[in-house]
C-alpha cells in the first residue's frame, strides 16, 4: 500500500497522513506492504543499525502527485495496533516498537506536472511524519471509538505546530549514531510515545517514533538490502 503524499508542498503540511487514517493509518500496517514502492526510491532508507536483533517490516512509502517517492517508513520489533488495551496489568507496554521514516532531502522545485512549487524538504518535514505516526496508531484508553477522528484530527495538528518549532521547550537534543557517526537529533516525549527527528551525515532527513522501546539505545544505518524487509 502507498500513499500520495504533500511533503514539502507549497502552503501544506511537510506530509500527509493516509486519506483512512481511521481504518489503515500510516503507524498499522494492517496487510504486509510490498518492496516495490521502496525500490523506486532515488535515495538510501534507513532502519535500525545490526545492534537490533528482532522482526523488521516494511510499512508505507508517500509520492508526490508525479509518482515521485519522497519517504517511507520501516518498523521494527511488534507491529503496533490500534487498541485501548495496550497496557497489560502491570501497566507495562504490550508492545515494543520503533519506526524509523526516511525523507528524501529535496530543494526547492517545479512539480513534476509543472502546475506548482513545492517547498525543500527539511527535518520539520521528518518530525512530522514521525509524530503523526505514532499518533496514527496511538487510541487514548479513555477515548469513545466515535470520536477518535477528531481527536486524531486535533492531535495531528498539534504535532505539525511541534514539527514546525524544533527549537522550542517541547524539544529536547539527542546523539545517536548514524552509520557510526555521532548525529544530533530533536527529541520529545508524551503519553503516546517518543519522537525524534534529524538529518543524516549523508543529507537524508530521518524520523523516529516509538513505544516501549526506548530511543536513547537506538543507532541507524543504511539499509542495505531492503527487499530482505519484505
């Protein structure tokens, strides 16, 4: 499954959830998603470096309106669901995830219909992406199923505002490697999870979310062989 995606547009938001958030949001992956999508990328995906041992899958890619990839998302550990349960007895976690979304650094330019500028991706672009999908598979236990929409609706919002303030108090600043290399990244924590965003030594932007895992053990790298994650 691939979504058409309005990161970096001009007068939009750095991206776009799913047009059926509610039934396949970008954080489930409800049906196995396919490698083709991922191979069509100009650009290296990211995942979590060799030290992470457990399940990896792929989730979704976005394209502009011309069929262009501009990101995708890998996850790893358990595939997230959305569910008012995800808290066992103890209040520990039931689930143990990280997805790791890869944007591809693009400057200012013509869209491929010639119709429109869109805007230069940035990290703000990959901390929203990263913040919408955690909330994409996030249901507050207290929530009625009716309006979980306009709670993801308002809530979607408020992580592109965060997206687009990376210097301000809700952030903080995180180092992780990056192929090895020490990279800063902005970082923030809520009820639903963590997120983080930066940009690689070699240009991409990357986005992290995740849920009881913690992000401070993480390390990245360059997915050598994607079609292995299929």
């Amino acid at each position: 499954m691939e979504t058409t995606s309005r990161v970096g547009a001009q007068g939009a938001a750095p991206g776009t959830a799913p047009a059926s958030a509610a039934d396949t949001p970008e954080g489930v992956p409800a049906t196995r998603r396919t490698v083709d999508g991922y191979l069509r990328a100009s650009f290296p995906w990211y995942g979590l470096d060799e030290a992470f041992t457990g399940p990896r899958w792929l989730m979704q890619v976005g394209t502009s309106a011309d069929g262009t990839v501009q990101h995708g998302s890998i996850g790893h550990g358990d595939e997230p669901s959305i569910r008012p349960d995800r808290l066992d007895p103890a209040g520990a976690e039931k689930e143990r995830y990280a997805v790791v979304v890869t944007v591809a650094a693009s400057p200012v330019r013509r869209s491929g219909d010639g119709t429109g500028v869109l805007d230069a991706t940035s990290v703000s672009s990959a901390a929203w992406l990263a913040g919408s999908g955690l909330l994409a598979c996030t249901w507050p236990p207290q929530l009625d199923h009716a309006l979980r929409d306009d709670w993801l609706d308002q809530q979607t919002e408020a992580a592109f505002e965060l997206a687009d303030e990376l210097g301000g108090p809700e952030w903080s600043t995180l180092s992780l490697p990056v192929d090895g290399v020490p990279t800063p990244f902005h970082y923030r924590e809520s009820e639903y999870g963590w997120v983080l965003a930066g940009t690689t030594p070699g240009g991409a932007h990357l986005g992290a979310y995740g849920r009881g895992m913690s992000a401070y053990g993480l390390g990245f790298a360059v997915v050598r062989d994607i079609t292995a994650y299929a």
